[in-house]
C-alpha cells in the first residue's frame, strides 16, 4: 500500500497526482514543479526497493541518496513505510527540500 501524505514545500506548486506501476508495484506519481522546473515525485511502498538494486545498496549506506540519472537529478530516501524518489531537472538542493517536506508530516 502507497501512503500518500503531499506537503507543500517552498517553491513548490503540484498539479497532478496519478498511481502508476513501478517495479510491479503501485506507486503514487506526483507531477509539479520547484522553481519553475518540471519535478516528478514517486512514492512506492518500501518493499518494492529490492527492484531497484543500486538505489537499494547506495541506500543501505546513506540515508538519503543524491546522484544524476540521464541528465536529470534524482533524490531517494525511505521515509516511514514509503521510498520517495524526487527527480528532476532543478538543482538537488532544491529536490531535497521537497523530499524533507514529505518526511515532516506526522505518520499515523
């Protein structure tokens, strides 16, 4: 099950959210952008991290993971029962502060 808790970060203004299929899994996909760039937001349940093994090992490591894919930077951290996966093409800095957002709000 996704859990599905949408905050609102500076600088930050969502205009769709969608599920999908990631990994065989549902997923939550937010559509949105931060600083006037487009950002994809994806919240999967934490099982389905396995699927992704480089993400997985780089967050057995870390607690949040920041690299660049395809041209594109990408955040990813578990938070609560979920991992969430910012990416876009805003700087990291700014993807992070809305990955922390999503890990402000209270879990019940």
């Amino acid at each position: 099950m996704v859990r599905l808790l949408v905050p609102k970060a500076h600088g930050r203004h969502g205009r769709a959210t969608l599920l999908c299929h990631m990994a065989d899994r549902q997923a939550a996909y937010l559509v949105g952008h931060v600083d006037g760039k487009a950002v994809s937001i994806f919240i999967l349940p934490r099982e389905s991290l396995p699927s992704f093994p480089r993400q997985h090992a780089a967050l057995r490591r870390q607690q949040t993971h920041v690299c660049r894919q395809a041209g594109y930077e990408m955040v990813i951290a578990q938070i609560d029962r979920n991992v969430v996966l910012v990416i876009g093409r805003a700087n990291s800095g700014h993807l992070l502060r809305v990955l922390n957002a999503y890990g402000t709000y209270p879990h019940g």
